[in-house]
C-alpha cells in the first residue's frame, strides 16, 4: 500500500431520531469535504455531509449512507485501501466485480439514464 492519505478528522451530526432533541455525534475521516467515514456498531459507513460554520463539524447530507465494511477498531488503514483500490478501477469494474457480487444486496435502481 502506498503511503497514508491526507484525510482530515472531523465530525458529523445524525439526527433527529425518535425525538426532535435526539442526535448522535460521530468522528470520522473527511473526502472531499462532501463524505464522510464513520464508524458505527463495528461497520464503516460513507455518508454524505454539509459543512456547518463550525470548523470540521458537519451534518448529515441528503443522500444518506452506505456501510462499506464491517471493521474493528477505527477503520483508518481500511479506508486507505478502499480508496486506492477503486481509484484504481472503472466503474464498470466497480458495478461488475464489486456492486453485483456484494452478498445481502437487494434489487438496487442506480437510475443511470440520467447521465445521457
């Protein structure tokens, strides 16, 4: 693996859940100031975030998230290797090894005629 990427610490906040004042505060590593990876109940999670006025606080973005890995401890050396390994695929490779291959996937609609 090639050295350690430049990935800063930041937080996110999640919520409201049941109630309006319930919210969860996690610490994650920071792409391209839009994702953030967390790590929740031993699985890492990439969620969309917004920036707050709060220097390397953020919120949760509109799009939600996905667990990538289940992972033990905090996942830093994982995300290294997540990310060199699909910077250095295409996306078809991505969809055909990756995607349709992932074990407890459901029927997934990526809607990808809006890229004509």
């Amino acid at each position: 693996m090639s050295e350690q990427m430049n990935l800063e610490q930041a937080s996110m906040v999640l919520g409201p859940f049941d109630n309006d004042w319930e919210f969860a505060l996690y610490t994650g590593y920071m792409l391209n100031e839009r994702f953030i990876f967390i790590v929740d109940d031993s699985q890492l999670w990439l969620r969309h975030v917004h920036k707050t006025h709060m220097d390397r606080l953020y919120v949760d973005g509109e799009s939600g998230g996905m667990i990538i890995a289940n992972i033990e401890g905090d996942g830093r050396e994982l995300i290294d290797i997540i990310i060199e390994r699909l910077q250095g695929m295409s996306a078809l490779d991505f969809l055909l090894d990756t995607l349709l291959w992932t074990t407890d996937r459901g029927d997934i609609n990526l809607k990808l005629e809006r890229l004509r």
